[in-house]
C-alpha cells in the first residue's frame, strides 16, 4: 500500500469506471468493503453506493472526534448508530444536535448504551427522526426517573408524528418506567412489531405501593402494571410479532393472560430467566400461541422434560429453541424435538443430564431437518453408553460427537461444544471431515485436545499409550502433501447415505483444520496441550475475526505471528494467561492486524509497554484492551492510550505494574 494517498487510484490499477469498482464490490463482505473504502478515493465513491447502504450500523462512544464523524455519516443515505457515554455535558449534547442535524431523515437505528442521558436532548432529537425503525431505550434510567418524559402533549405530537414508523422498541433494564410514561412513549409508536422489557420493573400480580392487585382501575405513575401491557398488547397486536419478558418476574397466571390476548399472534417470545415459570404455565401458552417461530426459555430453571415435549408437539414451525442451563431436562423429548422439519437452531447448553444419544436418534429420523445451529457447552453428560464404547482408543463422546456431526452434514454453521470435556482428538476430526461448512466453532476447555487433532492426523502409537513425548518433540512435515488421510471411526449408527464425501486423499487440504475455510470464530481457549506446532500450521482463515487462544501456556510468538499473517480479518483476539507471547511477537503481528477491535493480552508477564506502543501506532480501531495483571505495564501510558486511540471504550488495567496487586490481595 505503499506510494498511495488521497486521491490517487491504487498502483497498477487500470482507472475502471465507478459502477464497475461498484460491481466488484458488490462480491466483498461488509467488512471488506469498510476496508477497501479507505483506499482511494474513488474506491471510497463507490463503497457509498446505495445498494450497500442497507444497514451498515456505526458504533462509539461520545468524544470530540466523534462529533467531527458524525458529518462525513451525514453523506449516506441509510444508517444506524450506536452511541455510548452520553451524559448531560454539552459536548453529548452538541453530539446529538449534529445528528439531527445531519443525520436526522436517514437514521434507521439509535441505539444509547451506557448513558444517563437527560429529557431534554432526547426531545430534541427524536422529532428530526423521521425514517427510525429500532430504537433502545435501554437502561435510560435517567430518562424515565422523574416521570415527566413526554408528558406535555405538543412533545408528544412532535415525537408522534416522527417515530409513526417505529418497529423496534427496546425499553429493557429500566426501574423506573411507570404506565404513564409507558404509555406517553408507545402511544408515539402505534405500528410496533418488537417489544424489549427485558428486566425492567414491571408488576405481574400485585401492587405492593398500594396494597392492591396491579393494575387497579387507574394508571400508576410508580409502576409497570400487566393490565396496562395488556392493553397495549392488544392495542398493537395486529403489528406486534416479539416480545421480550426475560429476567422479570412474570408468574405462570401472568404468562398465561399475556398469551390470550385477543388477537396476539406472537412468532418470537423470550423468558430468559423467568424462574417462576412452571411446565403448566409453558403448555397453557402454548395453546394460545401455536405461531411461535423462536422460543427461549433458558434459564427457567423449574422446568423439565414435560414443557420440552410440550414444545415439540405444539409449535410446528419452531425454528429456534434456547433451553439452556434448564437442568431439570433429561433426555425425554429432546428426540421429538429434534425430529421437527422446521428446527434450525437448537441450544440446550449447561443442561448436564442430558446424552448425545437422543440427538443422534431425532437427527437420524426421515423428518429432520439439518441443523445450522447446535450448543451444547457444559453438556459433559453427552457421553453415553453405545455400541462403540470400549472399542480401543474410542470414547463415547468421540462416537456421539462423530455421528452428530455426519447426521449434521454440509448444514451446520454453528457448533459450540466448549467445556465438553471428555472429548477428543478423534471428534475434531469428525468435525474437520464432515462439518466443512462450519463458521462459528468453539471448543474451548475441551482439554484433551492436542496438535494431532487439529492437524487431522493419528498421534503416534508411542503417544497414544500415553508414554511421556521424547525431547524432540512429534515431527512433522510443512507440507500436507503427504499427510495420511484421516479416516472417521465406523458409526456404529444405522445411517442414512451420507451427504458429504470425504475429501480426496491425494488433496492438499486434508481434513485438518484448514478445511474450515469459513470460520468466522474460533474458540480453543484452554485446549492447554496445544503448542506452535499446530497453531502456526493450521490457522489460516482469511475470514476469520474472532479467535480465542487464551490459556495455552505453550504457544509463543511464532504462533502470533502465523495468526496474524494468514488470519487478516481478525477484530478480536484474546491471549490471556499466554506467558510466553512478548513484546517482539505482538510488534510483529500489529503490523498486519489493523482491523483489530478488541484484544486481551491480561496475565502475559512479559509484554510491557513497547506493547502498547505498537497498538497506539498500528491499531487505531481498538475498542477495548485487557492488560489486566501485566506487571510490564504502567499506568501512564495506559492513559497514554486514552488520548490516542479514537475509538477506545474500555482499557481494563487492574493491577498493571504490578505493584498493587500484593497489597490487594
Ligand atoms: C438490519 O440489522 C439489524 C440488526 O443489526 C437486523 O435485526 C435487521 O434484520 C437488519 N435488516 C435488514 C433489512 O437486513
Ligand atoms: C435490548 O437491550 C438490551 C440491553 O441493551 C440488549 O441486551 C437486548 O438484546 C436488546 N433487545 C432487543 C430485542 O434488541
Ligand atoms: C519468552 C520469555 O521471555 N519468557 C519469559 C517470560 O517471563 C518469565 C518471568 O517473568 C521468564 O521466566 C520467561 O523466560
């Protein structure tokens, strides 16, 4: 990139005309695109095209640069910001002016977390956006505490006469909403398809300001009441397809008036950690409401199998389920549910009684559909007793892990398995061979994992017998070429005729990790017996933007270095508890990460300062940085940083230098 500024085309580059470049582009993710916009001049023309301007999102926190970014936004057509740190200074205000200013027409999504934000720069703004869809009002506690938001009329024409169109209300973690501001605020927004109140404060039952069931007849200028939800569910329910519940205290007879409002035919509903909820109060809602499409009910920790089975029977067109950390679930109804035509996602995490083998069987049955995505972190029950246990060298969880991952075939994107502890070098292979199309994979502390799983080949016999590795170490060729190819166990499953042939053995690629070509995220986090050996090999994912290698003890620079040179796309990497990556490694690899957006580097003894010099220099877009317990790490240039980085929200630095931490602890 050298020799190129402002406005010149890109050396070599023959001059294309615009709608060309904008054609090529076209071809590129949104990232890249971002990246390429940065180019040239006419590169950066064409990137503002209209056709991309869909929904591009933009994210900081207040600061004066802010301010000055806010005009070159105004220049396209369609956008979304995010916006943190707002408080009652005027630069915030001043902030908000200029996005009314120049954003106010094109602006699809605000978005204000992490501000105590007053009435009166709200109002300001809210009538001048006249195209919003998604607003979060979210923890704006500030805004709804003295109850008097939007309770003159004339504000409330004003806002009503902007936010007509809004979809997406976000009013999640508030105390202090009340029925008349709720109502003030949603009598502006009449057309609403989704509702957050996740966590707030809303009274199901009973009144405890004035000793009467909720909802008396008048509206309370204290509390949220059911009645008054009620009514504007029912008000909205020819619009209203979302709602969001989760973490408040919503009882099995609330639940059950929410769902048989007339009219109400809700495709998303959300309880996350509704602990009150019983498996009765879950098969009465399930009568009311047979349209649903995603259910999460994780968290909801007094239900069992029964309101599963109930699931699978009633909801027909369910494509998402979350029952996570429900562990009351066994194994009974997991198998209808899978065998649901429409089922997509599935995520039963921390549910520990439950075994891979009901997974298999509804997986395996003529009507299931493939899985795109599958959770199951912390099952450690996936491990139980089948044909081919005991067979030398093959765990139960390998044989589950192998079958899930043939039955799953070239359709699964998503697969998180971290914390499945007992599995092994022989399900990594299962993955890399059948699970190709995979863009999220987490395998973090699944600590019997070693090199020989992720390049896809047999460990050595000497190794397999558990004798200590000799001094040199397992030797390898750099190449693939001719690398035995890896053959799955047999299945002892009946099967239906796979999908997905193995790759060729004479190919390159061989079913090592390189045949995940699409991952986006990598969680190996604690796989503590990895080393260089693999990891400088093996991790070469253009696309890949998230990666997790903290707590591997053995891997150095080198390992940085290869990540960084084949892994270009990486916003988020973590190396924490990483000791023996330096100051060199991290000088090396800054030089090609520039996307780099969030990093942890906390427990690495011997990166120092030289560290965060490079990252002031090389990786501007930092968001957040973890130096946590660094002793080579002071203060002052942690605060250097602040002044440095634009976009730099948040720098953990407890115990840097590490100096305090002996007095603390
Ligand atoms: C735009 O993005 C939001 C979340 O960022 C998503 O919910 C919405 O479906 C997207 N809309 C379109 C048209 O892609
Ligand atoms: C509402 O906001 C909360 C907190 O900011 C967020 O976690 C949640 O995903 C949002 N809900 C919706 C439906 O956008
Ligand atoms: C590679 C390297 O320099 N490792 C050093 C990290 O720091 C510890 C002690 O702080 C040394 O023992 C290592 O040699």
């Amino acid at each position: 990139m050298d020799g190129m500024d402002g406005d010149d085309v890109p050396v070599g580059t023959p001059d294309l005309p615009l709608e060309m470049i904008v054609y090529i582009m076209s071809f590129l993710h949104a990232w890249d695109r971002k990246e390429a916009s940065a180019v040239c001049r006419r590169w950066y023309l064409a990137s503002q095209d209209h056709r991309f301007q869909k929904n591009v999102s933009f994210q900081f926190p207040v600061s004066a640069s802010s301010v000055a970014m806010i005009r070159d936004l105004g220049r396209r057509s369609r956008c979304s910001l995010v916006i943190s740190q707002l408080d009652g200074s005027s630069l915030s205000r001043t902030l908000l002016m200029e996005v009314g200013q120049w954003l106010g027409p094109h602006l699809e999504g605000l978005s204000l977390p992490g501000s105590s934000l007053m009435e009166a720069s709200l109002l300001a703004l809210l009538p001048r956006l006249t195209s919003l869809r998604r607003l979060d009002l979210s923890g704006l506690d500030s805004l709804f505490m003295s109850g008097a938001f939007l309770s003159r009329e004339e504000q409330r024409q004003q806002v009503r006469s902007a936010l007509c169109g809004l979809e997406e209300l976000n009013l999640s973690h508030l105390r202090y909403l009340s029925d008349l501001t709720f109502n003030r605020l949603t009598s502006c927004t009449p057309r609403l398809r989704r509702l957050a109140l996740a966590g707030s404060h809303i009274a199901f039952e009973f009144d405890p300001y004035r000793g009467c069931p909720a909802g008396g007849a008048r509206d309370s200028s204290a509390l949220l009441s059911l009645r008054n939800l009620r009514r504007l569910l029912a008000e909205q329910s020819s619009t209203l397809v979302a709602l969001d519940l989760s973490g408040t205290s919503v009882t099995p007879q609330s639940l059950s008036t929410v769902a048989q409002v007339e009219g109400l035919c809700l495709q998303e509903l959300c309880l996350q950690g509704c602990k009150e909820l019983t498996d009765y109060s879950v098969e009465l809602l399930l009568q009311h409401q047979v349209g649903l499409v995603r259910l999460d009910l994780s968290g909801c920790t007094e239900l069992t199998s029964r309101a599963l089975l109930a699931v699978s029977r009633a909801l027909k067109d369910l494509q998402h389920l979350s029952m996570c950390r429900d562990w009351r679930l066994t194994d009974k109804g997991v198998a209808e549910l899978v065998s649901l035509a429409s089922l997509r996602s599935l995520e039963l995490s921390e549910c520990t009684h439950l075994t891979g083998a009901p997974l298999v069987k509804g997986l395996s049955g003529p009507t299931a559909a493939p899985l795109e995505r599958l959770a199951v972190r912390s099952c450690t029950g996936i491990r139980v007793s089948l044909p081919g246990e005991g067979r030398e060298g093959l765990h139960g969880t390998d044989v589950e892990v192998s079958s899930l991952a043939q039955l799953c075939g070239g359709t699964l994107r998503e697969l998180d398995l971290t914390s499945c502890v007992y599995l092994t070098d022989l399900s990594v292979h299962a993955i890399t061979t059948y699970l190709q199309a995979l863009v999220v994979l987490r395998l973090g502390w699944c600590k019997e994992i070693t090199d020989w799983g992720l390049l896809g080949r047999e460990a050595p016999a000497r190794e397999r017998e558990g004798e200590p590795e000799v001094e040199t170490g397992p030797t390898f060729t750099r190449t693939f070429g001719n690398m035995g190819f890896f053959r799955p166990p047999k299945s002892p499953f009946p099967m239906r005729p796979l999908p997905v042939e193995p790759t060729p053995p004479t190919e390159q690629k061989g079913p090592s990790l390189l045949a995940l070509g699409r991952l986006q995220e990598l969680d190996l986090s604690s796989c503590c017996l990895l080393t260089d050996i693999s990891i400088t090999q093996v991790l070469r994912h253009p696309e890949l933007q998230r990666l997790s290698l903290s707590l591997l003890p053995e891997i150095s620079d080198a390992s940085l270095a290869a990540v960084a040179s084949h892994c270009p796309s990486l916003t988020s990497l973590s190396l924490s508890h990483c000791g023996r990556i330096t100051d060199a490694g991290v000088a090396e690899a800054t030089l090609l990460l520039a996307r780099l957006q969030h990093l942890s580097l906390s427990h690495c003894e011997n990166i120092t300062d030289r560290s965060l010099r490079c990252l002031v220099q090389h990786c501007r877009r930092l968001r957040t940085l973890d130096v946590s317990v660094c002793k080579g790490i002071s203060i002052t240039s942690v605060d250097r940083l602040h002044s440095h980085l634009p976009f730099l929200e948040n720098v953990n630095c407890r115990f840097v230098g590490g100096a305090d931490l002996s007095l603390t602890i």
